[in-house]
C-alpha cells in the first residue's frame, strides 16, 4: 500500500516499562507508551509462521555515493535544465563538506546499534503515520471492495460467513502457523501481523500510540449498525459460534438497532487527531462507565459495520467502503470488514502499523475461501442459549454531543470535497501483458505515466510502493517512477512523427528503467528512506545541508500520482486518497484479463495555477486512453511477429 507523502518531524524512541493492567498487551507509537509484561504474539518464540524472523537481514544502509548519483537521475527528469545545476551543485556540496559523510556516519552507528531492529521502524512510524494530525480517513486509510457473494445475498448471511473466514484466519495468526509469505522465493518479514487482530490507534498528542490486547482474552467482535455499537462474543462455553449462530447475532442487532440513528461516536474517530484525543479524553471524563465501553471496541479482535446503505455500481462501492457516512465506523480499528443493507461488502483498514500486503492476505483468503467453500462453518443447529449481542450505551453530555455534530460538519465538508472514479479496464490482463514481454506492474506504471503525459502535457514526481519486508521489521521504499526514459516514452508516443518502432523502443528503455529502480527498492536501496534517514540525524541546532534546502528536494517528493499494486480476482475495487492535493491517488490492480484503476483526488483539481473541473474524471479517461494506445502499439508487434 501506499505510504503517506508527510512532512518529516521529530521523534524521541519512547521508553519501556511494566503496566499493572493484564489485557492490554503492549503499547506501540512516539507517546509516553508503556507496554505491559504479555505480548499475545511474542517473536522470541517463533512458530511456523516466525521460523524465518531472526534470519531475516537487517534493513541496510546504502552507500552515500550510490544513493546521491541515483537521486540526481531521479530529480533530472522532473525538473529544468537550470533547476537541476542547483541540485547537482547542493549535492556535491553535500558530498564534499564532509556533512554527507558525517550524517552517514551516524545513521551507520544508529543502524549498528544491537538494540535496534530496524534503524527506519520508529522514525518512520512517527513521521508516517503516529505524528500525522490530519484525519486517517482519506487521507491514511485504504479499502477493498468484494465481488458480490451469489450465495449470500442477506446481509447478515454475508457478515457472519465473512466473520467465520476471518476467525479461521485470524486462529492461524494467534497460534503462528500461518505459513509465511515470499518474494521470488525469499521469505518476507511476518512481524506486522501481530498488529493485525485486537489492536486498535490510540489518539495523543503529539504523536499516536497503538495498543494491542490478549487474543485469548478478547473473543469478541464489534458490530456497528446505525451508529450503534454492539459486542457479540464468538465463543460460548468454550465453543466458537458457528455461521450460524454468528449470523442470528447480526440479525439480532439489526433487528435492535431499529429504524433510528444513535449517536455517532464513530465519527469521532474521523477528525483531526488533536481534535480527537481532546474529544477521547472528554468521552472518558464524562462518565466512569465510557472507558469500560471504548475499551470494548478497542480491544474487539475487528469490527463489521453492517451499513444501511445499498450501493450498486463500482464508484458508490468505492466511496461507500473508503469512507462510508462516516459514523457508522470506528476508523482507529485496523480491521473494518463492511456489509452493505444489499449484501455487497468490502473493507477499510488503518495503515499505520501494517501495509497492504498483509491486509490484502487477509481479505483474500476471507473471499477467495468462502468462493471455494474451504471454511469450516460449524453446525448447522443454532444453541438456544446464545446471549444477545450487547449494546454499548455511552453516557454523553451536552459538549460531546456538540463534538459529535462538529465532527460530522468536518467529515461531510472533507468528503464533499473528493472525487473517486473506478476504471474497470476490460480489453486486456496480464495475461496479454506478459504476451507482449513485458512486466505486468512495469506495464501499468508506463500506461499511469502515458495518461498524465496525456492530460497535463508533462510528467511530474510519482510514488510507487516498493516492499522491503525481505528485511526485519521492512515496510516500503519508494519507487520514482519517473525517469528521464519514462518521459521519453510519452513524449514519443504523443509525437506523430515518431514511427512504431521508435515508439516501442522508448517503451522498453522506460519499462527497463522503471524495473531496475523497483529491482533496487525492493533490495532497500532506494533513495527516499536513506535521505530521510541521514535527514533524522541532524543534531539541534545544526543547520540543515543545502541538499535539503534546495526546492527541487521536496519538490521530488511531491506525489501528483501516489501510485500502488495489490492484486486480487475477487475484488472489484482497492483504492486510499491522493497525498497531495494537487495530485491523484491512483491504486491499481492487473487481473488475468483486466486491469484496474482507482482515481482519487479533490474535487476541481488545481495543478500549477490551472482548475480542472471534473479531473479526477478525466485522469480516468487518459487511463483508458493510454491503456487501449499502449495495448494496440504492443499488439501490433506481435502481429508483425506472427506474420514472419
């Protein structure tokens, strides 16, 4: 998934110490945290899942050299001539001072450091996600939409069959037999999992935490309907309720939560994060009883919001699972897994602790099991004595009530505010890619980087994801996909002169480009993260190297396309916000025989001193665009190919 294109802030590695209480387990973020003596899913005592985590290299540190003459191709292809010998000359300054090397230096010794794991893991998580003020929904959060579920069209039919997949899922994360994951055969980091189930962000200032709770102390799985919430707990005397039973609770709670709204306590979690943890801290001040209830959410293994809401194309799916009402979710929950009135359903999740591909896993297996019938759903009998789901009624004076109907305003103008579009690209997958000899990802990337060529006449910074979790405790690098061959790709293919041949060599030099940057962020040798890193070890009072000063520097981190892969043939939809607002988001996913882009972005998008009315749309029809010109530019090779 995509990381957020933030500001970078100062951070200090919060300290450790005992806690008296029992069910939180540990506390995790740039607050005063203090975890307590359990951890649920301890890493010291690896099972099948963890058998590879100590193996695991350490994240490394790139060669200063390396690092400067690949930033200075990545910023010569976005910027002038003359504006790029400000650059040359800031980082042969940086490299010849003596400063380059001296912040090498440090961040080498803070890498060496045997008490620490992964030298980027606390500062990115600060500067990423915990220190961020803005709100996480659009601007953090992600989702999923699923292809609709023919043989449970019942609302409740679908969210217990959803929750039973998820338990089977969930049992193998706690017990550690989930098999791990690999990339070219190469075993990936597992660590993030045990943010997965029973956690939930806790709103500080100045910076978030997160908590997670014992999954064997907290059974229980939080429903939301009409802003109501209601704990159903998935075992009974020692027994897990069957899809069955777990369906008759869901039932149960849209039967009692009636016709009428409650008060949206969800919409809480969608303000700003220092408004929040003021509005928290009141909800836990109005009454002794609201810890005990928020503490039943936060500890929930994961919530479904069951939405009384029935949306019927891609683009309402879209929306409705991004961000829905905005009340009828708890946005701090990692696990938000959505069940419309129709019976179409999706999912949300946090992203501070964990990326994508884990979440995608997740949501795969959930899908792609109940499309099998692999699930084990228990009896068919449903026990008599199964206590009703319990509301959780929280006590609300007059000034949260008025926070409450604040936070709505906000919410109602932000989403106002933002468009989203789903391409549903039908005239080919990767199966046609690869035909043509191609990377399916490098592929796509050419046909995003085509379509903004197409509608802005120019090529500016984009974010790729890149996983580095090959490494301990690995999260992403970016990937630049803008190179000084990408550039000459659209403007060969934009030029009427240009002959096939031509057209389809400047594709292949950018597909080469755009792969060897992908091949070295992967390896944790890109560019971003060790800037960002050397950027950390400035000491107060030192003045920042006019590397960092020079305007090209944030310029080409500026992401008009915040660009990411996660692929699944039972999703319809995958998408998260734009990271700048004069840019788009722009999530993919490349099917056998499709391709599939999520457009996102503010509503009469302004790039560069020019209003674009209805751009997020138009994004989406350069999409097209470039899709079928690339496409037929390919196919015609391989024709000329068959025919010798």
């Amino acid at each position: 998934m995509s990381i957020r294109a933030l500001g970078l802030r100062n951070v200090a590695r919060f300290a450790t110490a005992p806690r008296p209480s029992t069910t939180m387990a540990f506390r995790r973020g740039m607050a005063s945290a203090q975890p307590v003596p359990k951890t649920p899913l301890d890493t010291s005592a690896p099972g099948p899942m963890l058998r590879y985590q100590n193996n695991l290299p350490k994240l490394p540190v790139p060669a200063l050299g390396a690092t400067m003459a690949k930033y200075l191709k990545s910023v010569k292809a976005v910027v002038s001539e003359e504006e790029y010998k400000r650059t040359e000359a800031a980082v042969q300054e940086f490299q010849t001072s003596g400063m380059g090397a001296k912040l090498q230096e440090r961040l080498v010794k803070h890498a060496s450091n045997p008490q620490v794991v992964n030298w980027l893991d606390e500062w990115w998580l600060e500067a990423a996600y915990m220190g961020y003020r803005d709100p996480v929904v659009i601007y953090v959060s992600y989702f999923f939409y699923y292809k609709d579920d023919k043989l449970r069209k019942l609302p409740a039919q679908r969210a217990a069959a959803i929750t039973t997949a998820a338990l089977e899922f969930k049992k193998q994360v706690v017990e550690k037999t989930l098999e791990p994951e690999y990339a070219k055969g190469e075993p990936m980091c597992m660590d993030s999992y045990k943010f997965m189930f029973n956690n939930c962000r806790i709103p500080k200032k100045p910076a978030d935490i997160e908590i997670a709770y014992d999954p064997a102390q907290h059974t229980h799985v939080v429903a939301i309907r009409k802003n109501k919430f209601y704990v159903i707990d998935t075992v009974h005397n020692g027994q897990q309720l069957s899809t069955n039973e777990l369906q008759q609770q869901f039932e149960r709670v849209i039967e009692n939560a009636g016709t009428e709204q409650g008060p949206a306590i969800g919409a809480l979690t969608t303000e700003n994060r220092d408004n929040w943890t003021e509005y928290r801290d009141a909800l836990l001040a109005a009454n002794p009883e609201n810890k005990k209830l928020l503490e039943q959410i936060e500890s929930a293994s994961f919530v479904v919001c069951l939405d009384d809401a029935s949306p019927v194309t891609r683009d309402e799916g879209s929306r409705a699972c991004w961000h829905g009402n905005g009340s009828n979710r708890f946005f701090d929950k990692p696990l938000q897994f959505i069940v419309f009135e129709n019976g179409k359903a999706g999912f949300n999740g946090e992203h501070s602790c964990m990326d994508g591909t884990a979440t995608c896993r997740l949501n795969e297996y959930v899908t792609d099991s109940l499309n099998r019938g692999t699930v084990n759903h228990g009896a068919e009998e449903i026990r008599g004595n199964l206590p009703q789901p319990s509301e959780l009624n929280f006590q609300l004076n007059d000034s949260l009530q008025q926070s409450i109907q604040s936070a709505q305003t906000n919410f109602d103008t932000l989403i106002n505010n933002h468009e989203l579009t789903v391409l549903a690209y039908q005239a080919y997958g990767k199966d046609k890619i690869k035909k043509f000899k191609a990377s399916p990802d490098g592929y796509t990337q050419m046909v995003i980087q085509l379509a903004y060529y197409k509608m802005f006449g120019t090529s500016r910074p984009t974010y790729e994801s890149a996983q580095t979790r090959k490494f301990q405790r690995g999260r992403t690098e970016t990937a630049r996909s803008v190179t000084e061959e990408s550039v000459a790709f659209c403007k060969a293919m934009e030029n009427i002169n240009v002959s096939r041949e031509d057209k389809i060599a400047a594709f292949r030099a950018a597909l080469k480009a755009q792969g060897a940057y992908m091949g070295d962020c992967v390896n944790a040798h890109g560019v971003d993260r060790h800037l960002f890193g050397l950027k950390k070890t400035l000491q107060p009072g030192e003045e920042a190297p006019a590397l960092f000063q020079d305007p090209n520097y944030a310029y080409s981190q500026h992401w008009y396309l915040s660009t990411s892969q996660l692929s699944s043939e039972h999703f319809d939809g995958y998408g998260w916000g734009q990271v700048v607002n004069d840019g788009f988001g722009c999530a993919y996913m490349i099917k056998k025989n499709a391709l599939q882009f999520n457009v996102a972005s503010v509503k009469d998008l302004e790039v560069h001193g020019k209003k674009h009315v209805n751009g997020t749309f138009h994004f989406k029809q350069c999409l097209e665009d470039a899709a079928n010109e690339l496409g037929e530019l390919l196919s015609s090779e391989l024709d000329a190919q068959a025919k010798l």
